[in-house]
C-alpha cells in the first residue's frame, strides 16, 4: 500500500513485488474516490500516482511544496513505499523476515531463532507472493471502516453546527418572549395611568365641590364671629338679644350643611390588583423558563474485519430522549436542600483600644481574602490592616492619606478600597503581608460600601446621590441597574449600605433609619421591603452560607439572617454592643463582624455551621 493511498478491489493495478518495493500506475485519489484512472504523473514529494485532473487538484488543495514527473519520463523506476517501521520489528528492532504460522507472529532473525522449535515458521519471500489477493480484500475492508470513521465525523459535525445553532437560538428565543411581556406591561401601564387619572380628575372635581360650600359655610361663620365677639364685649343688652336669636337659628343650618358635606367626604387611594396568573409567575422563580433537551442515539453495526455470509448490512436506529432541565445552575427545586437557619460559634475576640496617638480604631469594613486572611480598614486612623485567624495583626498597617471606608478582596491578592475624597484605591497584598496601591479609581458619586459582583464589576453604594446603587468595573466605568426601580430617596452620609448575591442576580440595601432592608431582583425588576421588629437601624450586610444575606441590626446588638428572597430565617444576638458591619470567607463557615460603641469596640471571629 503506498503512502496515502489505499487500493481498493476490483481496480486494474500493475505491480511488481521486490521485498518491500511497489509500482504502482493506477490513480490513488481515484482508486479511493472506487473508480478506475490511470496514472500519468507521480508526485515525488507525497510519493502518490495522479491522473490529470488529480494533479491540478494536488496541488491546490494539499499544503506543501510537490514536484510532479510524468510517469513516462521516470519509466518503470520502482517507487519505495514508506511502511513508516511496520516492517520492523518492535522488540528487536530489526528487518521482519519471517512468519511463524504456530503463533501468528511476524518475526525478524533473532524472532525465528527463538521459535526453531515451531514446525511453521516460513520466510516471506516464500509466501508473501500468496497474500495478492487477501491484501485486496482487507484494503476493501479498510476503506469501508474510513467510510464509516468518515461518516461518523462527518455526523459528529453536523451535530455540533446544529447544537450551535439550536442554542445561538435561545438567547433570540427568551428576547422575543421578554419583549413581548415588557410591551404587554407596557399596554397594561398606560391603560393603568389612563384610568387612574380619569379617576383622579372625578375625585377632585367631587372634593373641589366640598371644598368650595365648605368655604362658603366658613366665610358666614367668620361674619357672625366678628360680630358677636364685638357685642360680647361692648354690646348692649337688646343687640346682644338679637346677635342670639340670628347666631342660634344659623348654627341650625349650618349644623345640616357640615353633617351633610361629612357624609359625602370620602379619602380614595389607588393601588393595584395583579393576575393570579402573573404572580404565580413570581413563585416559580427560575422555573418560568425551562431547558428542553433531545437526544438521538445512532446505533451501527461496525463493519467485521471478517465478515460472514449472514452479516446483516450496517443498520441505523434512533432512540429519542426528552426531558426538562431548569436553566438555572442550581438542582431542581424538588431536590435541592431546604435553607435552614446556622448556629454560631465563639472562636475569637479582641477589644479594639487606643494606643499611643491614635484615635480609638473604628473598623468600617472587614473582608476575607480567598486563603483565610481577614482585611480591615479602621477609618479612624486612615489604615489597612492584615490579620491572622487569631485576629492578631500581620506586618505593618498600610497608611492612606484620607479616611477608608469599606474593603473587598477582589482576587487572592487584591483589594478596592473606598475612600472619603470619592476615590476607590486597589491596593496588592502579598503572601508575606506588604500591602502597595497600585491605582486609584475616580467615582463620580460619594461612595460608601463595596461588594464583589462579578471578576469585571463592583457594587457600591452611594449618598448625596439620587441613584443609591451604582456598578463601577476595575477600568473606572460606572453604570447603573437599568431594570431597578429604587424607593427614590436620597441617602445622606452612612444612612445606607449594600451587599449583593450574585447567584440570585438579588441586591441589597440596608435603610438605616427607615429599619428596612430592601431586597431587588436586577434581572427580573422586582422588589422587597423587609420590615420586621428585630431589624432595627440595619447596617453592614453580606452574603451569607447558601447564599443567603446576613444583615447587622445595631438597635438590636444582633444579625438577622434572611433569604435572597427577603424572608427572615432566624436572628443572633451578639455579646456587642452596635455592630456595625461584618464579612464570611469564601467557605462560608467564618464570619467577622466589629462593632461602633464607642469604647466599647470589638471585633469577633466566629464559626459558623
């Protein structure tokens, strides 16, 4: 067989057998194509015999450089046949000379010595001329296994480009059925608004018709009052006599007039009655869209190197399988582990006290870089602060040149911290506990507390700021959440914080003085307020084990702890007095929290399971 070709039966093929040496006249392109050519070139660089229309084709489509001769010029030159070491033998590495036929074993020299004894044992020389026909047959098998392998490739792409193409589609899919709910809103809301106002308008011309008798009613009160105050003063008996009798027969009527206006006076507010249907949209959650997967199984009966009388021909079968798989990551909700309230541990705590010249530290943001190393900034005294899990300071505090406020650990060596002069600073933490900035970031908006969101973006919450959430990536490009819709209040200076879940798309923001935590779905729009009497001035939030939201409630000394969702799972008293903000590692099974008392300030490790 020449390199890279094969010889397929029924072709008209002169050769000449001498050792390992072939000539070959027949096209090999062709001979693989089963049909019959003849040879009028050789390619002395691929060593293959072409025909015309191959040799054009040659050198078009196979990369490297060829020289074509014609056959006829090279005459009947042998053409050795590269076997690429399949005539060698493997143990010894010699020439394969022989066969024993007791073993079916190729052998070389030293091969034949070590089976003497056989009684079959036969030169190839001798019987190799016998193998004509059974080499044809097995290239004939040969090239139907290609045809097969070929096809099965073939099959294996037109899979890929139709998966592809499937799931290129999806995106498409869920936009069309998205636009089409945001324009059925959007049909509901103006018709909403419409009826609102025309309602609206009815109501004030209804309590503008009050009003106005009312007034009339009023301005009588108002002229009798001026008179009779006077004459209760300096009026003589007979004026006051008179003033009496008017004053007693008008409150009659005046009486009917107010008692009557009472009863047609009614307070109206609006608000509004979604469908049944909608809000069971909402209980679904992720399930609204659903991932359907079909499955064909091609089931072929490979071609037998030795084939019988009976063998059936290759026969193709399809079994298809449907099921429903949820977009979402997480396991299907009939699965997956209920959330259940944690049990916290005492592990460490130390007092926060003044030394030296320092102000006393006031820790306003804690964070976990990835190998268990806890970050403070203490704005107080303008430092970052590296420690161990024993809470005991590692190397030197870093020293800004302005007041910190929060930390997150952006990667295993990096941290943003946010600064008083509208500034985030990403400072490097080596092993060895050295902290250097590398850059600084220009927020256009005073900023307050920081989280993680995703490797490119950070949430941070803002005041002086009508947009009291905003996303800020690693390059300074701020951006806002387009689909939440916040409780357009303005917050001043540590009235708000926020954390977010990224998992559940879900935000968080802390309403000191409101002692609310709101909670906002960013992909689907939606919005929780969570009141309860134990949230009281929240503070610091994080993400918590399950990715739940661990919340400080300073009023209260303790955490309230509540799903994604904005349901309230449990709440644990602290030994603290006013905590104030808190972390966990990315175990979820640490959690740090420091407190605002002044005097009184912690900071405490916990386990937490």
């Amino acid at each position: 067989m020449a390199e890279g070709g094969h010889i397929d039966a029924g072709v008209d093929v002169s050769s000449d057998m001498t050792g390992d040496r072939i000539v070959i006249r027949s096209c090999e392109p062709c001979m693989r194509k089963k049909s019959a050519s003849t040879a009028y070139v050789i390619c002395k660089v691929c060593n293959e015999h072409l025909c015309g229309p191959c040799s054009h084709l040659h050198e078009i489509y196979k990369p490297g450089q060829h020289e074509l001769v014609v056959i006829e010029h090279v005459g009947s030159a042998p053409v050795e046949v590269n076997m690429k070491g399949m005539n060698m033998c493997q143990e010894h590495g010699k020439t394969i000379k022989f066969f024993c036929e007791d073993h079916s074993k190729l052998c070389c020299s030293t091969c034949a010595f070590k089976h003497r004894k056989c009684d079959n044992v036969d030169e190839l020389t001798n019987i190799s001329s016998q193998e004509g026909q059974e080499l044809n047959h097995l290239n004939e098998t040969l090239l139907k296994l290609e045809n097969e392998s070929g096809s099965i490739i073939a099959e294996c792409k037109l899979s890929e480009d139709v998966l592809s193409e499937t799931i290129a589609s999806i995106a498409k899919q869920v936009d069309e059925m998205r636009d089409r709910i945001i324009e059925l809103f959007d049909k509901a809301k103006t018709k909403m608004i419409e009826e609102a106002d025309d309602f609206k308008a009815d109501e004030m011309k209804r309590l503008c018709e009050i009003n106005k008798f009312s007034s009339n009613v009023k301005e009588d009160i108002n002229e009798l009052l001026s008179v009779s105050s006077a004459l209760v003063e300096h009026g003589t008996p007979q004026q006051k006599y008179i003033i009496a009798k008017i004053i007693n027969e008008k409150i009659k009527g005046v009486e009917t007039h107010i008692t009557e206006q009472r009863s047609k006076f009614i307070t109206s507010t609006v608000s509004l009655d979604f469908s049944a249907h909608l809000l069971s949209l909402f209980k679904e959650e992720d399930g609204i869209v659903k991932l359907q997967v079909e499955r064909h199984r091609m089931h072929t009966d490979l071609v037998q190197t030795c084939p019988t009388e009976n063998q059936e021909s290759s026969e193709v079968k399809q079994e298809t399988t449907t099921f429903n798989k949820s977009m979402s990551c997480s396991s299907d909700s009939a699965l997956s582990a209920p959330i259940k309230p944690v049990t916290m541990d005492l592990l460490v705590s130390v007092d926060i006290k003044q030394t030296g010249d320092d102000k006393e530290p006031f820790l306003t943001g804690l964070d976990f870089l990835p190998d268990g190393r806890l970050v403070a900034v203490d704005n107080k005294n303008c430092n970052c602060i590296i420690m161990d899990d024993q809470l005991k300071i590692l190397g030197t505090p870093y020293k800004f040149n302005t007041n910190p406020r929060d930390v997150v650990c952006l990667s295993q060596s990096e941290l943003a911290v946010t600064m008083f002069d509208k500034t985030v600073r990403l400072l490097s933490v080596s092993p060895g506990n050295a902290i250097e900035m590398t850059r600084q970031i220009n927020t256009s908006s005073d900023v307050f507390s920081i989280y993680f969101m995703t490797p490119a973006h950070m949430v941070l919450s803002t005041y002086d700021d009508s947009r009291p959430v905003r996303m800020i990536t690693q390059a300074g490009v701020e951006s806002d959440f387009d689909r939440v819709l916040f409780n357009n209040k303005t917050y001043k200076f540590a009235e708000s914080k926020c954390t977010y879940v990224p998992s559940k798309n879900t935000l968080v923001l802390t309403d000191r003085y409101a002692h609310t935590v709101y909670v906002y779905d960013t992909v689907k729009g939606t919005s929780r307020a969570v009141t309860d009497e134990n949230i009281q001035e929240p503070r610091g939030a994080c993400v918590g084990p399950g990715d739940t939201v661990l919340v400080c409630s300073m009023m209260k000394d303790s955490i309230v702890h509540l799903t994604a969702d904005g349901n309230i799972l449990g709440t644990y008293p602290l030994d603290m007095k006013w905590p104030y903000t808190l972390c966990m590692n990315k175990d979820r099974n640490r959690l740090a929290v420091s407190n605002g008392a002044p005097g009184e300030r912690k900071l405490r490790m916990y386990k937490v399971s």
